[in-house]
C-alpha cells in the first residue's frame, strides 16, 4: 500500500491524520469520505477523482502522489446534495472541537464519522423539498416464493414518522403493490436484506426499478426477528414492542427493526465512539464535543402499522395519470402546476400555511380515508371552517407564523439544529398558543383542540426560556456567539462586560488609583505587547505606592502593574472565547431540554399540520362554491353540476358542468353500474371520466368537492386506465401497458371499486380493439350472466357499437354521450359545436373527419377523407337501408352474445380447410345414400384432422 511514497517517516500516508483518515475509509468503505480539515472536507485518492469529475470540483495533490479534492466547510450543503444526487454515498468525518481551540503541540484534531448521508437518510434543509415527504424503506418478505406477502417499514428520517405496512401476497403483484405503497410515500431508498451472494435479488429489483429507487443491502441479520426486536426495544427503551400494537413475532418488526439499526449507524455516533471522542476531548481539557457528536434518534416515532382497508388504494400509474401531485408533461421540477395538489399548496388565498400541512395533504390525495368517522370528522371541520370565515381568517394568520415543527426537531435530535431553528420551533409553540385560544370554542374542531391542549403546556416553560433568552435574530451557526441576550446568565453578562466595558473600567480605575494616592499624571494604558500598565511620568516615579510594581522602565516614564490589573486582562483577554464557550454550552443545553420533549412537540406539530390542512380545504371550497359530498356506504356515485377541479379553475364560467348516476338508487335497487360515454374527439370524455375520479378522490380525502351535489359511496381502489403515451421508457409497447393496466383492473377490481378506463384497445387494430373493448366492458358489468363482481365503471370509448350493450345488459349498463351540435344540420359539410355536455343516450356519430378540418389537415386531404368514409359507409348500410349518410358501423348483430362466444370464437377467421374443401367436390346427386353416408365419415375424418382412410 504505501510502498509508492518514499521509505520512513515521511510517507505522506504515515501522518497522524492520515492514519485517521485511513481508518474511516476502511470502516465506511462504499462511501465517499468527507475530511475535515481545518475549513474545509476533504477528500483523497480515488474518491477525490471520482468526486471531481462527477461535481466538477479542482482536483489537487495534498503531497505527492496523494490527489485531493476539497469543499470550503460552508459549501457542505451545496456539495452534499450534488454529491447525493449523483448516487454518492457520503461519510462525514468531522473535527469533534473547533481546531483553533487546541493548543499547539497537543496532537491531533479527535474526529468521528459524524454522519453517512444516503438517498434516504437527507435532513438537511436545502437538501429536501419543503413540501413534500423525504423517507426510507425497508422491505421484508415472509417466504422465498415471489408471492411471499412483504411488509414495509418506512421511516421519515428529517421528521420522524414511522410506519409499518403490511402487503399481502394473495393474487400475485406483490412487487406492484409495494411500488405503489413506495411510490406516495416520498421513499428514496430501499434496505433489504443481503442474499449470500450480495447481489439484489429479482423481487428487489422489481421494486427498485420502476421508481429509480436505490437498493441498500444490509446484513441479513439485522432481519432477524429476535434481533430486529432488540434494536427497537432499545430506541424506544420497552421491554416489549405490544405497547406499539407488535405481537412478539410481527412481521412488522424484522424491516422496522432494520431500519433503527441502520439510523443509528449512519446518523449518530456509536457509544464506544461517544467514549473515544470524551476521552480525547478530556485530554485536550475540552468541555463538550461539538452538537453533531450527540445525535440520536430521539424524534423517530414509535412505528405505527397503517390498518389494512383504511385508505382509498390509488395504483401509482393512476395517481400519475389523474394528475394528483404533477402533471403528466409538465418537467419533474415544475411544481405540480395544474395538479390536483396545486390547488391545495399553490394558488392564491386557499394555499396551505405551513410545510407541514402541504405535505400532509399531499399524502391525504395520495392516500384518501376509507374511515367514514374518519372522512365525516374531516368535513365538519371543513365545514365550520367554510362557515366561520372569521375564525378561519384567524386561524390562518396564526398558522402563518407557525414553521416546520416536524423538520426542526429532527433536526434538534440529529444534533443539527442552528440557533435560528431552535427560536423558529419556540415562535411555532407560540404561534400554537394562539391557534388553540381561537379553536377553543369550535366542537368541530375539538380534535385539533384537544391534541394542543395535551401537549402545549409540557412546551410552555421550554418555549418561554428560549423566548426570553435569545436574541431578535439569531446566527445561523453556534460558533460564534451572539444567540443569547444579556442579563440571561450571569457568567457570560460577566465576560460580556469585561469585553465591552474594558474601557470605561480602566477608566474608573485610573480615576480610582488617582484620587487614592494624589497622583495627576497617572495613567492606565494598553499596548500589544506588553498588555495593560499604569503609568507615571518619571518625576512622579518616586511617589509610587507600594501596590504598584514596576512592569518597565521607559525614557521618561515608569510602567505598573497591580494584582487587580492583572486580573483584569487575565479575564478580558480570555472573556471573548469564554463568552463563545458559554453560549455554546448554553445553547447546547437547549437543544438537549427540546430533545427531552420531543413527544409533545410531535404532537403539537401533528395537530397543527392537521388543521393548516384542514383549513386549505376549507379556504377552496368557500373561494370556488364546492359543496359537502355526502359520504355513503353503498356503491353509488351522483353527481349534479360536477366540475373539474382543475379546469373549473382554469375555465372558469366556460367549464360545463355535468351529471352523472351510478349504482342502485335507494328506491328500487335499481341502477347502471357501467356508464359507456360516446362522442367525437375533443367533446370532453376523457376530461368527464378524470373529473369523476377526482371528485370520488377528493370526497375520501375529507374535502368539498366542485359540483352542485354529489354522492359518493365509499371506495376501496380508483382504478384508471388512461393515457396512451405513458411507460413507453420502461421499453414496453403503449399496447402491451394498455393490456397490463387492464389485467390488473380485471383482476382487482370489487364491488367497492371505482374504473376509469379510456378509449381501451385504441392501440390495436380496430376489429382487436372493438372485440377486447367489448368484452372488457362486458365483463365489467357483470359478465354476460352477471357473475362478476361489477365496480362502478366509466368507459369511455369512440368505439359506437359498445352502445348496444345497453340493451344486452339492461339494468347494468347506461349510455352516455357528449353532445355536439351540427351546424347547419345534416349538411356533410357542418361545422360541429362542441357543448361539452353529457346526457343520456348515444352518439353514432365519430366527426373525425370534422376533428381533422378543425386541426388544420389540408382542405384536399379532408375531402378525400369523405369519398373514401362514404365508399365505405355503403358497404355496412345497404342490408338496412339506413341511410345515404356516412356511416362507419360495423354490423353490431355480427357480434354473437357471450353463450355463443364460447363455442365460436369472435370474428373466427376464415381460414382454407380441406373438409371445406372435400365438401363442396362432392357430386349429391351421383352418390348412392351408403356412399353419402361414407363420404359425410371421410368428412368428419378430415374435420378432426385423422387422415381419411383410403387416401
Ligand atoms: P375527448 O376525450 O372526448 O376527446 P377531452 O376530454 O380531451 O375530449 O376534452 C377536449 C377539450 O375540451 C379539453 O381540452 C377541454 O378544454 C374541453 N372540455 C372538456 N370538457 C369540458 C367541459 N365540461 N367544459 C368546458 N370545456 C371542456
Ligand atoms: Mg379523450
């Protein structure tokens, strides 16, 4: 290893620091490692190289042969996110003490691998967006099998939420469920157990891959029940985990207890480190080690297992498509402008206040409730808060001072808290004062209340010390001082004091020493050298009283000094540094009472959240009319006056509002649950089938929704199958991913469930893509008996001949059409109108020819168009006589119901058969009837494919 330097004492790798820095890398040996030295990280040999080509930074020689590369100590945030963002793993060694506070000569800086960031483990502010969640996951399988059910931990490391969530394994797709699971939660990496082989297995890769997650292999053993049990008895200090609701052997606890192990790897020292680090500190005479060194993971909740049926299932594929949290052009960065989420965080007036509430009803609209109690309690609050828009208005200036309790103790707990955080979380509990005062008297709110009113008070005397203490503006860092006010401590007004008021003291001392021995001429000084002196001038030189003793003898002075001088500049010339030590100390020992009470402020912060969303909810509906769904448990869906939310908004008066009536009425029992939409392109299917699926969203979420009055039953899974340009970077045809999403609906879908399937088999040839609409939607409906579960299905679909399923499932199947208007009617040549509106019935009509005019397509191409759809409209019309005018039917009553369908296959192709051909060479009227009857055995010979006997 060290044989390329030179021999002996002088191998560059062979210094103190080095070796230091040797020792690291070899414990932390997949990561980039980031050395302090002095004011800047540094980093050596191949991970300088590969640093400074992948972040552009100057790559150097600390000496020869040792290439280096380093980051000036503020830019670390700037450079850690590169660094992450370039799929870098990165470790932290840290200086335990400030260096320019060890004396020289006393060896060497104590460093510790502080902290290891990795795609999952990122607390730093400009590292994480505000607004949405940053987690870990760890996934656990139950079995070998692909079908084992899997269970997740997730952890929110900046914020300390953790989560169990179990996935069953029935019906296949484990992997796709965990993605969707994965794919709303904000998960960046993923831990799993390591194989033998120490590579990702298949499954692994599954999960990975759609999402361009990152693996993390971990020993196996940490998976291990009893150890696993181990890691989180200790964090959360139990004896047993049942308090957490975790029987003894919960598969919850194998991946949660993995993911603690590997928090307190990469974010807090380990206790023999801790001991390493106070030792060599004591040996410096250093009080206590810097902030980072007492990390720990006191903000980590307790895991918490999300109950299975308690959320609104929507498959990541359909939240894409729906739009929900981004748009599906728009570029990843652009901020969900023209999501369903935007409405909620962007626009003016009805934006959530806090971060905390933007990310709380991001997860809302990616996992709405299925809790009826829960959803019911989510409107009245909406309601009084729609209502009272006094107390609303309030409401929201007091959240505004409120910031991100969640992140800024986590960040006290991780050891990384500046001053500035520490007063924001104080203002915040201050804030929450005022936010309880006013929704004291609202019962719908008594939720939020009570929650405040438990853990407020705990906070009180935390938050008034803090309050009191520090100054209007803190720095951003506790190296320099300047956090706390005067007159909070006494040590440190002491050495401020001294600092500041060294000139008025020697000032009285002068005064003093002059009045007490009759001396004019004295004077107190200061010089660079020599420090501070009393001064005679020469002929006062022999009247010096016995307290002063001579310090140096000038030309014509004499210079002093006494035992209360130089106590004084004993203490000046320490008090700075002492002053900076002490608020260091002090501010250190305000983070560790936050951290004490860290579970009430979770609470507080939570309660908070919950309202600031809440209110958001509140502040649309009152802007833009929406109204309170009425949440059922049947599988209904009526909507009178439904709007997009999104268009409504964009469109304002010239959206049209429509209707719509799913599942059985309450009188009868009667009702359609598939509702088929025909009409031209662009008369606003695709738009109608979202916004239902929107409005259905928003109703789980606790929200108003944009209509005149709807109805919504209550809902396991949305369904969508929409969208033809998706997915085509994961190499798969547009069709093969039409087909797929399909499967999965078929599959999956129950009763409860809401599809939203458009223009399916679009992306076949027509006669395949007709035949699978039909058959998708007849199964949909109940199968041709009605032996299937039926979800509340909206088709929409150009393909007319689906109509007629209307009157094969009567009862089952409603048609719906968007309505158009010719202009002037029946001429060929007509403009058509579109009035976006949606009403019983169906069109026969496809106007894309029309379409295509509008597009601009050249007047000569569209007129050929027509001659070419007449032609072939004669050939589908004349057996009926229907009309002259161009229509593009295919004979629906070709179509053979589904009895018929199982013995003869839809649309049999005509193949060539040679019995076909025997039976039409055969001469009747020369054949005796024992040779009829051996030619009709020759035939059914040659129809079941044995070679005919005698050939
Ligand atoms: P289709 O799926 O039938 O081809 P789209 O749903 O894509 O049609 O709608 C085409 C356009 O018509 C949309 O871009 C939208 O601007 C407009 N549109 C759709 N529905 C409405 C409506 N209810 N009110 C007003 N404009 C609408
Ligand atoms: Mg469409």
């Amino acid at each position: 290893m060290e044989g390329a330097a030179s021999k002996g004492g002088s191998d560059p790798r062979q210094t103190p620091a080095m070796q230091q820095y040797y020792r690291f890398k070899k414990l932390h040996p997949d990561c980039v490692l980031l050395f302090r030295i002095g004011d800047f990280y540094e980093m050596f040999d191949d991970d300088a190289v590969a640093v400074s080509k992948a972040v552009g930074l100057t790559l150097t020689q600390r000496t020869a042969g040792i290439p280096m590369a380093g980051v000036p100590h503020h830019q670390l945030e700037t450079y850690l996110k590169r660094l992450v963002k370039a799929g870098f793993r990165v470790a932290i060694g840290e200086q335990l003490v400030d260096a320019s506070q060890i004396p020289a000569g006393k060896g060497i800086v104590p460093r510790a691998v502080t902290r290891v960031v990795t795609p999952g483990t990122v607390v730093d502010d400009a590292l994480l967006d505000p607004d949405a969640p940053h987690a870990l996951a760890a996934v656990w399988f139950a079995g070998e099998e692909g079908d084992a059910p899997a269970t997740l931990a997730i952890a929110d490391v900046a914020g300390g939420e953790f989560r169990i969530i179990d996935v069953p394994g029935s019906g296949g797709g484990v992997a796709d469920r965990i993605v969707d699971e994965l794919a709303g939660r904000g998960v960046r990496e993923v831990l799993f157990a390591s194989p033998p082989d120490g590579k990702a297995p298949a499954r692994i890769e599954r999960i990975l891959s759609p999402l361009g997650l990152s693996g993390t292999a971990r020993p196996a053993w940490q998976f291990r029940m009893e150890e696993a049990r181990e890691a989180l008895c200790e964090q959360f200090k139990v004896r047993t985990l049942e308090g957490f609701g975790l029987t003894p052997d919960d598969p919850g606890i194998p991946p949660a207890g993995a993911i603690v192990r590997y928090l307190s790897e990469t974010q807090t020292l380990s206790e023999e480190l801790k001991r390493e680090a106070a030792a060599s500190l004591k040996a410096l005479g250093q009080g206590g080690a810097i902030q980072a060194a007492n990390a720990t993971l006191a903000h980590l909740r307790p895991p918490r297992r999300d109950p299975s049926g308690a959320f609104l299932a929507i498959d990541a594929a359909s939240l894409r498509a729906l739009e929900v949290v981004q748009t599906l052009r728009a570029p990843v960065d652009a901020g969900g402008e023209g999501s369903l989420l935007s409405l909620f965080t962007g626009g003016r007036g009805s934006a959530a206040r806090t971060a905390m509430g933007r990310r709380l009803l991001r997860d809302w609209l990616c996992r709405p409730s299925r809790d009826l109690g829960e959803i019911r309690g989510r409107q009245d609050a909406v309601a009084t808060l729609v209502a009272d828009r006094t107390l609303a208005e309030k409401v929201g200036e007091a959240l505004a001072g409120v910031q991100d309790v969640e992140r800024l103790s986590g960040r006290a707990a991780l050891g990384r808290a500046s001053p500035r955080d520490v007063l924001a979380l104080s203002r915040s509990l201050e804030a929450g004062e005022a936010v309880l005062a006013l929704v004291e008297g609202a019962p719908a709110l008594a939720g939020v209340r009570d929650r405040l009113a438990r853990s407020l008070p705990a906070l009180r005397a935390w938050r008034e010390s803090v309050a009191r203490s520090f100054v209007e503006e803190p720095p951003a860092h506790a190296r320099e001082g300047g956090i706390y006010r005067d007159g909070v401590d006494a040590a440190l007004d002491e050495s401020r004091s001294l600092q500041r008021d060294a000139g008025a003291w020697l000032a009285r001392y002068q005064a003093e020493l002059v009045a007490k021995h009759n001396l004019p001429g004295l004077k107190v000084g200061y010089n660079r050298v020599f420090g501070y002196y009393i001064e005679l001038p020469q002929a006062q030189a022999r009247q010096a009283p016995a307290e002063l003793s001579r310090k140096q003898t000038l030309k014509n002075a004499e210079r002093y000094t006494t035992p209360d001088l130089a106590e004084f500049e004993r203490k000046v010339t320490s008090a700075e540094a002492r002053a900076v030590e002490r608020e260091r100390e002090l501010f250190l020992a305000a983070v560790a009472s936050l951290v004490a009470i860290l579970a009430p402020v979770a609470e507080a912060g939570s309660a908070l959240a919950r309202l600031d969303a809440l209110l958001a909810l509140a502040d649309k509906a009152h802007r833009r009319g929406w109204v309170r769904p009425e949440v059922v448990e049947e599988p209904v869906l009526r909507l009178a006056g439904a709007r997009h939310p999104v268009l409504d908004e964009l469109l304002g008066a010239r959206f049209v509002p429509n209707d719509l009536d799913l599942g059985p009425r309450e009188h009868d029992g009667a009702g359609a649950s598939l509702a088929l939409i025909t009409g031209p392109n662009m008369a606003g299917k695709s738009t109608f089938i979202r916004q239902v699926a929107l409005l259905t969203l928003l109703a789980h979420v606790g929200s108003f929704v944009p209509a005149d009055r709807a109805v919504v039953g209550l809902t396991d899974r949305i369904f969508t199958r929409i969208g033809a340009d998706d997915a085509l970077h994961a190499g798969q045809s547009t069709f093969m991913v039409e087909m797929i999403e399909t499967a999965n609906i078929l599959h999956h879908a129950t009763p409860s469930s809401l599809v939203v399937l458009d223009e399916i088999g679009r992306g076949t040839s027509t006669l395949d893509g007709l035949s699978l609409a039909w058959a998708i939607a007849e199964y949909l409906s109940g199968g041709a008996g009605g032996e299937h579960a039926s979800p509340r299905t909206l088709f929409a679909t150009h393909y007319h001949e689906l109509t007629d399923l209307e009157s094969r499932f009567p009862g089952r199947v409603v048609n719906l059409h968007v309505a158009v208007r010719e202009w002037p009617p029946g001429d060929p040549h007509a403009q058509i109108v579109f009035l976006h509106r949606i009403l019983p019935g169906k069109t026969d009509q496809s106007y894309g020819v029309h379409v295509a005019r509008l597009a601009g397509i050249p007047a000569g191409v569209v007129a050929r168009a027509r001659e070419v759809l007449a032609s072939l409209a004669v050939q589908h019309t004349t057996a009926n006589g229907e009309g002259a005018r161009a229509r593009r039917r295919l004979a629906t009553t070709r179509i053979p119901s589904a009895d018929e369908a199982s013995q003869l296959p839809l649309f049999a192709p005509n193949a060539p058969h040679p019995a076909l051909d025997a039976l039409r060479e055969i001469k009747l009227e020369a054949m005796s009837p024992m040779q009829a009857f051996d030619a009709l055995r020759r035939l059914r010979d040659l129809a079941e494919g044995t070679p005919p006997a005698g050939v």
